[in-house]
C-alpha cells in the first residue's frame, strides 16, 4: 500500500479547512425568531399591531380553527456583507390571504399584499403551496417582517428563512415525506388493480378503491397538488372523496367478512351507512352541476359521517375481535392504526398538539401503516382461500380413494365368498341327494355334517361382513381397542387376494395390545400398506413375493412392522413415498395419495409415527403407536 504524498496532504488540509469554514459562515448567518399576536379583535391594518406585544412560538406550528393571524418574524444578519434574505411561508394552500409587511425602525419599508386564494393566487413571489418574501438586510442589520394570513377553516404554517437554496431544500425535504407516503399508497392500490384484473375478487377492487382514494384525497390536503402541479382550485372536487373514503373502508370491511354467517347483523349496520353515503353522493353531484339549488353542502358535514363511519367499523372490529373472527385481530390492528392516525390529524388541526412531521402526516402515516396491514390480511386470506379450495381437491381425492379401497375391499369379500358360497352349494347338493334319494334315517349323521359345515361357513361370511363394516364404519369416537383383533380382521379381508395372487401374507404378534383411537382409521392405514406392499411384489414380478407383519411393544411403544420381499426403495426417494401425488404408477392406476393419508392419519390424528426403512430383500413401513396400559 502506498504512502500518503505531500501533494494529497495538502489537499486533505484544504478540504478540512472549507468545511471549518463553512461551518464558520453558517453559523455568522441570519438568524431569526417567530412570535404571534394573540388577536381576539381582528385588526387588519399594520399601523394597530405595531406596538403590540408579541408572544414567542415555533417556526411551525397550529393555530386550529383561528381565521386569522399576526406572526412576526424578527430577523438579524450577522455576517459582515448585505445578505439576500428570504422568508417562506408554507402550506398557503389551505389559507385565504396572506400580507407581508418589512419594518425598519417601526416604519413600513417593503410590503406585499397580493396574494388571495380565489382572486389571485398566481403572484409572482409563489413556488406551488410556498410563499417566497425576499429582503436585503445590511451586515448587522435586524429586520421585523410581518404577516397577516386568514384561512376558511383553520391555520397551520410552516416558516423557514435564509437563503433561496436552503428555504427550498427544507421545503423538498418536507414534501419528499408526502411523496414516500402517497407512493406506498399508489403502489398498493396498483399491484391490488393488477391482482384484481388476473383474479376478479372483490376484496382486491375495494382495496385498491379505498387505498388510492385515500392517497388521493391526502395529496390534496397536504398541499401535494399545489406544490407539484401548481393546482389551487380543486378543492371541491377532491372534497367529495371525502364521500368514498368511509363508503369504500365500509366496503372492504364488509367483502373481507362476507362469508362470515356472524357477520351478518353488523353487514345490515354497515349497510345503512353506505345507503348514507349514497344519498350524499348523488345528493351533492347533482346540486354542483346545476340540477337544482343547494340548501346545505353535505361537503360541510362529512367530518362528522367520516368520524361516525370510523368510530362504528372500529367497535364492530372490536366485538368481531373478542367473538375471534378470523384475521379480525390483524383487521382491528390494521384499522386502529388508521384511527389513531385521524385522532392525531384532528387533534393537529385543533391545535392540542403541536406541529411536527408526525402530527403534520399523522392521518397518512396511520392510512399507510393500515394499508399495509390490511395487504397483509389480504394475502393471508387469500391463502387461507386457496388453502381451503386445495383441501377441498384432496378431499375428493381422499374420498376417492376410499372408494377404490371399498371397491378392492368388496373385491377382496368376493374372493372370500366365492368358495364358502361353493362350498354351500355342494353341501345343499349333498343333503338333497340324502334326502331324498336315500333313507335319511340311515344318513343322519351324514346330513348333521353337511348341516354343520353350512352354518359354519355361512357364520365365516357373517364375519367377513362385520370385518368390512367395522373397517368403514363413519363413526370416528376414539376409544381404547385391542390392535390384535383389527390387524387380524384386516388380513382376512385381503387374504383369499392374495392367495389368487400367490403372495404368502404372514404375521406373528407378540401379545394382546391396546390402543387409543378409531378402529377403522388404522385399519384403513394397514390396508394401504399392506395393498402397497402387494402392488410392488406384482409390479416387480417377484418370485415367492412374502409380506411379513410383526406386532410387538416396548414399555411405551407399540410398533407394527410390514415388509416385503420387492427389492427395497431408492434412498433418493425414501423420503417422498409419502408426499401428497408421488406414485411410481401409472396415473390412471394410481393417485399417490394412498401413503400419504396413511401418514396423515398415523401422525397427525393418532399422536404416531410412520417411516420406512430398507431391509434385506426388500422394504419395511414401520408404524409406531403410543400404548394403552389395561389394567384388570
């Protein structure tokens, strides 16, 4: 690494000495101070407040439903060379007239009075919501600037001073604010109006009519379109949003909880606003445009429908809160913040809380948080949609293989009745021909057989149709059972099956076990493994293709262990035999849902544990189950 040179200390040197230097001059630079005259007679003329006294108050602050005001701005050049001066005034967008008055020496020296709202408000000394009023002050001179601004509803200000570039620098700071603020707003609306387009739900349409309504409206208050686009005169058309604002929160509140049957009796409620609004609406739209004569502005009353609007959607979230509606906790959260916001707004523009940035964009700063949130609570209950549309597919897919499993089951009682019901016929042929071809006396005993042997295989199929009833029975109470029993049943179903298809199905079991749970759910497990198992040894063409079933226990632990002969699984996919659609089979064959219910039912409604290992020659499902202890 190279050392340093002279030349480059030197000029590290220079550099630090303009930065000193700077901070030198700027602190030699005017400074200024800001007082009010607390006038309850409204004087108009320069010449009455003169003499009087002033009270100190911040460079921004609010004066709340005051139509007029005095400020005084006392301002002193401390640096040794006449100075440019400017005073800015912010936020005119929202006030009437504004008059600035220069004094030297208690005389009037420099004025200007042209600024009004309505009448003129493009002067010349006007930079979009800012008022520029420019002096020379000579080195160690103090001026006074006074000014006299009214408003229609109330005054807030902004006051800077200095030189052209930092009076407009501290001003872009400010309206960057606004901008970051609007532009979260505009963003979330668009990407909603996109989502909208793609999936046409109503919560995505009134979302993104409440967000850019708000952003909208916002702009204007904020003095956005005065400042970026030079616009004073929409003050009434931007004032009817004012309308849509609680019409679409209502709206967006009602689409979210339109499927909720305890929403209900609060819809009705929420209905009789929007109804208000309505006749608002078309009420003041019709009388602007000359229809007819307005006897009132209902403009003049929707601070008061906003409010009502606002406070009745925030108890409804409330109660919808404590009956624990879904997302109603991130719904109340998302809406508080909005609320919080407007109390803070309202409290701003009633002066009980001074001017600060947070105070200023408090109602925006609460309408981006909400908007926020409540993008948030869209996409989650949009998930849970597509949650619940995707249960409803694996549902009917489940249900569909239950049937296949009922429909191999009935096969499987088939196979076990073909030979009993075969087995009844000769006997019934054997009887006949004893009965009535020869003495039956002589043949009595013969007969008890034949008689004996129908009885026993007709009870063998009794069996055989309480196995299959017991296995798909729909009443799913959990009670403590023996595992022996259902492990045996669910052989027999399969067996004769499996005779057809020359698989040897063994099990030994260790002793009487029991467990807690319903019967047919692992029933309906053992028969998809062992099923499984089955297809495999098919599909593989294996020679003396063996299932083997083993029931044991440790102290707490009951375990089943079925496997086979096929060869083994891949460790590559060991691990996705039991994903929802993994099959090796054909698709018409098979869903692959099959093991992945069984894992289901095993761990998530029986508190166990299924896996599978490889084993020599082949495969083994081990389930594990906790143990019931009987006693007595």
């Amino acid at each position: 690494m190279k050392r340093p040179t002279i030349k480059t200390f030197k000029i590290n040197k220079h550099f630090l000495f303009l930065i000193l230097f700077f901070i030198f001059y700027t602190s030699l630079h005017a400074e200024y101070q800001v007082s009010f005259f607390d006038d309850k007679t409204h004087y108009k003329d320069i010449s009455q407040v003169l003499d009087k006294e002033f009270l100190p108050t911040s460079r921004k602050e609010t004066f709340g439903k005051k139509k007029f005001l005095w400020l005084k701005v006392d301002i002193t050049n401390k640096t040794n060379k006449i100075e440019d001066n400017y005073l800015s005034l912010r936020n005119i967008h929202i006030m009437k007239d504004v008059h600035f008055f220069t004094i030297k020496n208690n005389k009037v020296v420099k004025q200007n009075i042209s600024f009004n709202k309505y009448k003129n408000p493009d002067v010349k000394h006007r930079i979009g919501n800012i008022l520029l009023y420019n002096n020379e002050i000579s080195p160690n001179e103090k001026i006074e600037v006074y000014i006299y601004m009214t408003a229609g509803s109330n005054i807030y200000y902004e006051i800077n001073n200095g030189s052209l570039i930092e009076v407009m620098a501290k001003a872009a700071k400010s309206s960057a604010i606004l901008v970051i603020l609007t532009g979260i707003l505009l963003a979330l609306g668009i990407y909603y109006l996109f989502l909208y387009l793609f999936t046409p739900n109503k919560e995505y349409i009134y979302y993104t009519l409440l967000v850019t309504t708000m952003a909208t409206w916002s702009f204007y208050v904020y003095g956005g379109y005065a400042y970026y686009f030079d616009l004073f005169s929409i003050g009434a058309f931007v004032n009817v949003l004012m309308v849509f604002l609680p019409m679409f929160t209502t709206l967006f509140f009602q689409s979210v909880y339109k499927d909720t049957l305890q929403f209900k009796n609060y819809n009705r409620i929420l209905n009789v606003f929007v109804f208000i609004l309505l006749i608002a609406l078309v009420y003041e739209v019709l009388g602007r445009v000359g229809l007819y004569e307005l006897k009132f502005k209902v403009t003049g009353y929707l601070a008061f429908i906003y409010i009502a609007n606002l406070f009745t959607i925030f108890i409804i979230g409330l109660i919808i809160y404590f009956k624990k509606l879904p997302l109603s906790g991130l719904f109340l959260l998302a809406f508080s913040a909005n609320f919080i916001g407007v109390i803070v707004t309202i409290s701003f523009f009633r002066a009980k809380l001074p001017y600060t940035e947070i105070t200023f964009y408090g109602n925006m700063i609460g309408s981006a948080i909400e908007a926020i949130l409540f993008s948030i609570l869209l996409t989650y209950k949009m998930r849970q949609v597509y949650k619940d549309k995707e249960d409803a597919i694996n549902a009917t897919k489940v249900q569909s293989i239950k049937i296949n499993i009922m429909s191999e089951t009935i096969d499987f009682i088939s196979h076990q009745w073909r030979q009993p019901l075969s087995q009844i016929n000769a006997s019934v042929m054997a009887i006949e021909d004893i009965t009535y071809k020869n003495n039956k006396n002589m043949y009595a005993q013969e007969l008890d057989k034949e008689l004996l042997h129908i009885e026993n295989t007709t009870n063998y199929m009794s069996s055989t149709i309480d196995d299959f009833k017991n296995l798909f029975s729909t009443d799913k109470k959990e009670e403590v059972f023996l595992l022996n029993k259902i492990l045996l049943n669910s052989i027999s179903i399969v067996q004769k099956t499996f005779e057809n298809q020359n698989i040897c199905i063994k099990h030994h079991i260790e002793k009487e076990l029991f467990i807690k749970g319903n019967k047919g759910d692992i029933a309906q497990t053992l028969l998809i493994i062992i099923n499984n198992a089955k297809d495999v040894l098919i599909e593989r063409k294996i020679e003396n293709p063996i299932i083997n079933i083993n029931l044991f226990s440790d102290e707490k632990t009951i375990k089943i262990h079925i496997s086979d002969n096929a060869g083994g699984i891949k460790e590559s996919v060991k691990d996705e035999v039991f994903n929802a659609y993994y099959t090796t089979k054909n698709k018409n064959e098979g869903s692959g849902l099959g093991l992945y219910i069984a894992k289901m039912i095993i761990e998530n409604k029986m508190n166990g544990s299924l896996y599978i290992d490889n084993i020599e020659n082949g495969s083994c499902f081990c389930i594990e189950l906790q143990k019931e202890n009987i006693n007595g």
